[in-house]
C-alpha cells in the first residue's frame, strides 16, 4: 500500500504549510509596523520556520522510508 | 473601446485554453500508442533513484558512462579495479584477488550462485568493504580542490595587499559574503567576545554547502551528484557540529542540562533525559534538514523532466520546461538558504553552548 504513507506525508506537509505559512504573516505584519527592525525579524522567521520545517520532514521521512 | 479590448483578449485567452484543453488528450492519446508499441517503458522512478543516489560509475550523456575506480578491502587485502566491469557484460568482476557482483550499487562476493547467473535473490553472499571512489567522493574531492584553489588564493591576496586596501577579482565578489557570515550570522549569535573561535569554522561550513549545492545543480558531467543531498555527507558535517557545541559547552550549559535552575526538584530529574535528548535531536535534524531539502529539490525537477518521456508530446514539453526552469531558479535560491540555514543554527547552538549566565 502506497496510499496511505503519501496520505501521511501529505499531512505532516499540510501542517508545516500552515505552521510556516502562520510565520510569515506575522513576520509581514512585524515588518510593517517596524520597518527598522527588518534584519532581526527576518533572522527570527527565517529560524523558527527551519524548526517547523525539521519536524515536517521528519513527518515526511518516516512515511516515506 | 478599451473595455472591448479587454473582453477581446479575454475571449482570446479563453479561447487558447480551451483549444489547449482539448488538443491535449490527443497527444496524450497518441503518446499512449507509442508507449504501447516500444518494447522498452519509461520507469521515471528508477531513473530519478539512480540519478539521486550514490553510483560507482558517472553518466555522461545517453549510453555514455565515466567508470570510476572500486577500492576494496577484502579478505585477500586491498584489491583496486575499474568499475566497467559491474555495467557491461554479465556483471561480474573477476580479478587475481577473487570475483564480485553489484546489486543496487552494493558490491559483493560473487557467491556460489550469484557468479553464474549473477541474479539479485541469488546472493546472499558477504560484502567487502567499499572505499571506492563513487560519484558522490568523486564530486566532493573535485569541491574540495575547487574551495582549497579559491580560497588560499583570497586568502593570498590579502597577505599581498593588505586588508585595508580595495580588493579585486574572485577576493571583491566574496569579501561582502564572508562579512555577511561574520557580522549577521556569526556575531549576533556568538557574541562579539567569543566568536573569533569559531568564525573560521562555520566560514566553511557555509562555503563548502553552498558550493556543493551548486555543483548539484549542474546538470551536465562534472556536477549534478547528489552530494549534499546524500545523509552520509550532512550527518558527518552535523557531527562535527555536534561535538563542537558538546566541547564548547560551559558550565552554565551543562548546569541547564542536567540541573535546571528554578525547576523544582522532582521535575529536574524528568527534564534532564529530554534535554540530553535535545542536545542530539538539534544535530538530528540539521542533518535530516540539508539531505531532505537538497534531494527533495533533485527529485522534483527530474520528476518534471521525466513528464516529457512519459508523455512524449511537444505539448508537454512546451509546458514543463519553464516549470523546470522556475524549479531550478528556486533550487539555487534554496542553495543558498540551506547553506545560510545550516551556519546559523550551528551558530546559534554555539552561542547557546558558550553564553554566560548571567540572568540568575
């Protein structure tokens, strides 16, 4: 059966989507209100979106293998 | 008038994708006949495995293939040959120090079964060890060359000139890149009193991912390998990342580990195996990080390239090569970002492993 590690991985993807997705909204609207502070606030997404995305492969990398 | 334009090209465009959606399927049709009639199909699974994992020969181009030297360590001693022999023939290499067969790039003894027939259930036989020089080592020894000759180059015509004076050349397109890793990655996450220890370290980290992405990327002979999408490569560089932050570590590290301050004590002995644990799951997933994206990037664009040999239609052609084209734009991109990802979290974990308590 194939169908239902893709079902999983597809999963884990969706979540991570909506993770990174919640992250860089909010960076935006960050960004817009201090636009000085572009620089600190871009290293802080760009972190915690490379945190979500470790979990997700690690969702994806278990349904696959 | 410029409302009728506008519905004019409108209509246009309908009309181009209707006459689109409805000419496809009789390629796709006739695609399917051709298919049928050749003796040999397509499996883009194989072909994006192959191209993916580590192999002991390089492709060139269509039947074209670069053998690669096989060193081996069998129970005979050391035993070194071209790896010609395991694609072309019977598969099977004889030589004065005994007879092996390959079975998914895995080289082993050719057995009492597997030496006439050469079969993949058929042996069972032991492996010797494999230090060949693959595609994968044959790729990293040629980055390495390529860094070493760059960078002792810049490096010497600082010695030359001086680092207050302009610099030229290869030394003016990567002064700004080495500067960016020192003042926005290194140095707000170190500190400005501890980094000068590790900056050189996570230069190269940097540089040699970076680099090897793009040699990934290349999609004709001497790049193209899958080297920093391979798990051996990016566990061995999130190791030394690993054992870097354990040996820097200092008391008000290990003290957060083992005996979290401001924790009651019953909860201290339940925090202090999830923490060692963390320390691991960091380094982990640096490692599963770099390989998933990097061959994950590999497998979509070959994934679209293979759309036109499955469907074999000018149509699709048509419409995958910008997708591949857009997919490798965003590869570099993602090159790049790897690169930068994996030299701040190291840094971050340094900084982490190193900073002062100073808040207690």
């Amino acid at each position: 059966m194939t169908t239902i590690p893709g079902i999983a991985a597809g999963l884990a993807v969706l979540g991570a989507g909506l993770g990174i997705g919640r992250i860089g909204g909010s960076a935006m609207e960050a960004i817009a209100r201090q636009p000085e502070a572009t620089s600190k606030i871009q290293t802080a997404m760009i972190i915690s979106a490379a945190l979500i995305e470790g979990v997700a492969f690690f969702g994806v990398a278990t349904a696959l293998f | 008038m410029v409302g009728l334009v506008r519905t004019g090209t409108k209509n246009l465009r309908n009309l181009a994708v209707t006459v689109f959606f409805l000419t496809a399927p009789i390629f796709f049709a006739q695609a399917n006949n051709v298919e049928e009639d050749s003796t040999e199909t397509f499996k883009p699974g194989e072909m994006i495995m192959h191209h993916v994992q580590d192999t002991h020969e390089f492709h060139l181009w269509g039947e074209l293939a670069m053998p690669l030297p096989v060193i081996l360590w069998t129970d005979h001693g050391l035993d070194v040959f071209m790896s010609g022999g395991f694609y072309h023939g019977d598969g099977t290499v004889e030589t004065s120090k005994g007879s092996y067969v390959m079975h998914h790039e895995k080289i082993y003894y050719a057995g009492v079964h597997g030496g006439e027939h050469g079969e993949a259930e058929e042996v069972h036989a032991a492996m010797p060890l494999d230090f060949s020089i693959t595609r994968n080592v044959f790729s990293l020894l040629m980055s390495f060359a390529l860094i070493s000759w760059l960078f002792i180059s810049i490096a010497n015509s600082y010695k030359k000139r001086g680092s207050k004076s302009a610099p030229k050349g290869a030394q003016s397109f990567f002064e700004p890149i080495i500067l960016f890793v020192r003042d926005d990655i290194v140095i707000p996450n170190i500190g400005e009193k501890k980094y000068e220890k590790y900056l050189p370290y996570i230069l190269t980290l940097f540089f040699f991912i970076w680099i090897n992405n793009l040699i990934g990327l290349v999609p004709f002979f001497p790049g193209g390998s899958n080297l920093s999408g391979n798990i051996a490569f990016t566990f061995t560089l999130s190791l030394l990342t690993y054992i870097i932050v354990q040996f820097s570590g200092n008391k008000a590290y290990w003290k957060h580990i083992f005996w979290m301050p401001g924790v009651p004590v019953p909860v201290r002995f339940i925090l202090a195996p999830i923490e060692l644990l963390g320390t691991v799951s960091k380094a982990f997933a640096l490692m599963i990080r770099l390989f998933a994206n990097i061959t994950g990037g590999h497998i979509v664009v070959l994934s679209l390239a293979s759309m036109v040999f499955l469907f074999k239609s000018y149509i699709v052609g048509g419409v995958v090569t910008p997708f591949v084209l857009f997919i490798m734009v965003l590869e570099l991109l993602v090159a790049a970002i790897q690169a930068y990802v994996f030299a701040l979290l190291t840094s971050l974990f340094i900084g982490m492993a190193v900073a002062d308590d100073d808040h207690h």
